[in-house]
C-alpha cells in the first residue's frame, strides 16, 4: 500500500514451534522512509516475525528479500550488512562497558579492539548531533537512566549503517517525555530515507508516528490500513476480533489499614535513591497508586515490601503488628503478601523453568503442593492447569519452557500465581507494561478484583493515566519521598505532574 521504493519485502513467511503455530504465511512490505506499525496482542507472531527478518530464526517457509536482494535466513550478520538494525524490547547492553565500547563491540576483530576509536568516537558523535541523541560516550552503561540506555541501542544500529530500523516496543520503559524525544529523533532519521517497523501496544503513539499498519492476530496478517483513515478504536477491535470494554472503575470502600510505613528510610543503592522518612498506609479493599517518573524510590518501596531490604530507620506493621527483625520474602510471603513484579523476566521468572515450575515459585510450602517437604508434581501440574485455564494463558501446556510465552502471557501466569494465594496486600509493580490492550484491560480487572474482595493494593505505574484511571487514592514519589495522600479526581495531570517534578514538596515544606 505503500508508493514509496521497495526496501523490505516479507513473502509468506511460516513459522511453527512443535503444535504452535506462531507465523501463519505472513506478507508484508516496507518502502522507503516509511514508518509501518507492526500490531497484534501479546503473542500474535510479531516478535517471531521480527526474530525471523533479523536472522536468529529460521522460517520454516517463505522468503525475505532486503533491497532487492534475497536475505540468507538465520544469520544475524548477514541481516546487519544488508543495513537491519534492531532495538530489543529488553536491552542487550554490558552494563560495565562503557557507551563507546557498547556501540563499538562486534565490529572489529577482539585482538584490534582498542585500535580506531578515535575515529569511533569521530564517528558516535557525528551521529549524536545529527539525531539528537545526547549520551556521554565514556559514561558505563550501568549507570545510564533506561531513556540513555535506549539512545545507546540507536546508536548502536546507527552506527552499522542501518536503513531499516525494527523498534520492538520501544517506549515501554520511558516516560513521556523520553518517548516524545525518541519520536523526535525517528522522524529525523525518517526524513533521511530511514525505514522503521515500529512494534507497539500504544495506540496513541501509533496514530503519531505510523503511516500504515499491519495488524497480526493468532499469527496471520488480518488487516492493513493507512493510519490516516482509522482510529485507535478499530485498530484494537482489528487487534482482538472486536469491541473492547474498559474496566469499570468505581472507588473502592477503604476497610482497615493492613499495611502501614511510618518515616521510613531505606539506603540507596547503584545511583538509585532509597525511601526517605516514608509514611504509607494501605488499607483493606482500596488501591494506592504510587505516580512518578522511573528511578525516584519505587525499586527502594518494592524491596521493602517484598522483604528484599531492610528499613535503617521507622516501622513497619501488618495487621496492626510490627513486622519481625528477619523481615525477609519469606516472612512477606507467610504475612499475605502477593507481587507482580517490576521484570517479569529477571525477577518475575525463570527462563528455562517449566510454567508448572514457574506457578510454584512463590508458593512457600505446604499442601496442596508439597507434602512432608517433598514436592507433589502432579498436584503442581494441575495447579497450573487450573491457572492457565482461569487467566486464559495461552501456550502450549504446562510442561512448556516460560521464555516460549509472550510477555501477556508470562503476565498471566504470574498474576495467576499471586492471586489464587488470595493475598491480604497486592503489590502491582508495572503490571501492564509491555502488554496489548486486550492485556492490559484483563490485567485491571483482575487487580479491581481482588480490591473488591477485600485485598489492599499498591500499584506502582509510570503511566499517569494507568495510576488516575484505577487508584482510590495516590502517592507521588519524588527522590525518594512520598507525598501526602491524594484522593482521586482532586488533582489534575498538571498538578501531579509538579509534585513528580518536585515542586509539591517544596510548597509544602
């Protein structure tokens, strides 16, 4: 649909994983300067799709044809020098590498690595003028904010001679502001006759920044459109096969107080700030949302909750009584303490475990699971059944590997395993992050659920509108501190955006 020239051209590509079929003879072209939006829910194909274009799959049928040349199948060298570049939805960065050396790694021999970088450096800061993308070459990746770490991921694929750019949900783990310099910088490169296929679940950056797009479902291409004639509403019905209804989001009916901080502090850690003279209450069928920009003391109010630090300074009680010296995750756990973790992949799971092995991680013994401390697989199976069932996990079966799954359904899983333990305290630490708008509707509803049953909730979100669409009442945390409590429908954007900025607190002060 596209007049501009050919760049990329995708010919009925298949691919199966045992009884899966994830890419269902899929089509799709790419011309010049063109941006094309890559759509479907979570484990409709798109990053197979895109592991296949890239070289570290093989199709198991079709062709790829990369300016006007066939594309060797599963060689990730092969796709670079035909000037592929691809930015992961999850980082592939050594944090103890500096930028430079990040950018630079895997374009030169090991034994001449040193040799060059002048011209390097040359080189990595023609194209941070050009685009926009200011980082410091001799900072270590370690210590960059996720917005830094992207540019360096740009830069990376920049620095190959790129002309086709694959963004796999690229403003997942930014903040809006960092997302509008990202939009900035693509529209840059676009203009200079880059080509990107931009994969995201955010409708409204779509509409932005997209000219077409191509909608999967269950692994088959089922629409293309010009975004100039469409709307965020039939992209997500096209998406999910129909009309999509929003959670209903009532105030909840705020009972006792089952978990409560008060003036805690914590220590920071790896330029992270850690919680300073923190008050917190959370009360028994009400949700707490905690708004701010990424890296002010959310990490800091995770751990602690999840017994994984230790305050230096304050209480803490649960059920009215001070929690234990050994604080730990145990004893959060055995005090009905639920977590959707912040990464679902580093700390939510276990790559090669098993579902069923997953399913069990946080369950902290006891039947119907283990028996005079041995474990009781087949109850454990059918536990996972149960909840594959339940959240509607799509995968293969319980004895699958979890890092065959979609991030959506990995998200199940986990949500699964945390709510059929029926936790006093739910802690939601960016429980949608990555996921389609089908996801994310079912992952609200069931967070208001277990609110109305009674649980406490604490949702940690740096989407805005996710915390004022679900929150009865809202913290904003700002290095470290937290705000007052603020009821919701009291304050608009603008103002929780001061109180994010810091300026809350100096009035108050």
């Amino acid at each position: 649909m596209t007049s501009a020239k050919e760049v990329l051209r995708l010919d009925r590509i298949t691919k199966r994983f045992g009884a899966l079929t994830a890419n269902d003879v899929i089509s799709l072209s790419l011309g010049e300067g063109e941006v094309v939006a890559l759509l479907g829910e979570n484990g409709a194909g798109k990053t197979t799709l895109m592991n296949i274009l890239f070289g570290q799959y093989v199709a198991d049928k079709g062709a790829i044809t990369a300016f006007g040349r066939p594309l060797p199948p599963g060689n990730p060298r092969a796709a670079l020098q035909a000037g592929i570049g691809m930015v992961h939805q999850h980082f592939t960065l050594a944090d103890h590498l500096t930028v430079l050396e990040n950018i630079v790694l895997g374009t030169r021999p090991l034994w001449s690595f040193s040799s060059g970088m002048a011209a390097a450096r040359a080189r990595i800061g023609e194209l941070v003028r050009d685009f926009g993308l200011a980082v410091d070459a001799d900072q270590r990746v370690g210590r960059l904010t996720v917005g830094e770490r992207q540019r360096v991921e740009i830069l990376k694929a920049l620095y190959r001679d790129a002309r086709i750019l694959i963004l796999d949900e690229p403003t997942a783990v930014l903040t809006p502001q960092e997302a509008d310099a990202l939009f900035a910088t693509l529209r840059k490169m676009v203009a200079r006759g880059l080509s990107v296929i931009f994969i995201s679940h955010k409708l409204h950056e779509v509409m932005a920044i997209a000219g077409r797009c191509v909608v999967l479902r269950h692994g088959k291409v089922v629409g293309e459109v010009e975004t100039a004639g469409t709307t965020p509403g039939a992209l997500a019905a096209m998406m999910v096969g129909g009309a999509i209804k929003e959670a209903s989001v009532a105030l909840g009916n705020a009972g006792q107080a089952l978990f409560r901080l008060s003036g805690v502090s914590t220590k920071g850690g790896e330029g992270a700030p850690g919680l300073k003279r923190a008050d917190l209450t959370l009360s028994a069928g009400q949700i707490t949302g905690i708004a701010g920009v990424s890296g002010n003391g959310q990490a800091a109010l995770s751990d602690l909750i999840s017994g994984l630090v230790l305050p230096h300074d304050g209480s803490i009680e649960i059920g009215g009584e001070p929690v234990p010296a050994r604080w730990n995750p145990v004893e959060a756990l055995s005090r009905g303490i639920g977590r959707i973790p912040e990464d679902r992949h580093k700390v939510g799971t276990i790559a090669d475990f098993s579902l069923t092995e997953n399913a069990v991680l946080e369950t902290h013994g006891g039947a119907p699971i283990s028996r005079r401390g041995w474990m009781d697989w087949r109850a454990a199976e059918a536990r996972t059944r149960a909840i594959i069932e339940k959240y509607d996990v799509r995968c293969p079966g319980p004895e699958a590997r979890i890092r065959l799954l979609s991030g959506g359904n990995m998200q199940k899983l986990i949500l699964g395993r945390v709510l059929e333990a029926a936790p006093q305290v739910l802690l939601a630490n960016q429980p949608v992050r990555g996921l389609d708008i089908g996801a994310v509707t079912y992952v609200h509803c069931q967070i208001l659920a277990a609110r109305d049953r009674g649980a406490a909730v604490l949702l940690i979100s740096e989407d805005l509108d996710e915390v004022m669409q679900l929150s009865d009442v809202i913290h904003v945390m700002c290095h470290g501190r937290l705000s007052p409590p603020i009821p919701r429908g009291t304050v608009t954007v603008a103002e929780l955006g001061l109180w994010m900025a810091g300026e809350g607190f100096t009035r108050a002060a």
